[in-house]
C-alpha cells in the first residue's frame, strides 16, 4: 500500500470527500465549543492539547483559514 501526504491525489473521492466532512466537523466543534463555553482537546505538533473556549474565540478566523486551506 503506498501512502501519500497530498489528498488530492488519493484514487478514492470517498476518502478525499471524508477529509473534507473532517474539516467541516472540526469546523463546528469549535463553534459550538465557543458557544458552551467549553475546551476541545485536538492534536497541535504531534501533541495532545486542551484548548479553552476564550483561545478559540481569540483564533477562530486564523483556524477556520487553517481547516478549509491544509490537508489535514
């Protein structure tokens, strides 16, 4: 099985598609996590990070331009 870090180029639209319902999911999580005033706990540089909802109101716009524009 070879594996590529460019999912553009993956074969199947069933996985490409499921990366972009990845990014909508992560999308979402951070809106409603704002609106309950709750943390998140994501993946950042390899490392397991909490994430309250006073940061993700302070980076929502650079997040949201993060998740449509990168490959996850």
């Amino acid at each position: 099985m070879r594996i590529t870090s460019d999912i553009s180029k993956v074969k199947s639209q069933f996985i490409r598609d499921s990366f972009t319902a990845l990014k909508r999911a992560a999308l979402e999580a951070r809106k409603i996590a704002i609106q309950t005033d709750t943390a998140i706990i994501i993946m950042q540089e390899g490392k397991i990070t909490r994430v309250t909802a006073d940061t993700l109101k302070r980076t929502m716009n650079d997040d949201i331009n993060l998740l449509l524009n990168k490959d996850i």
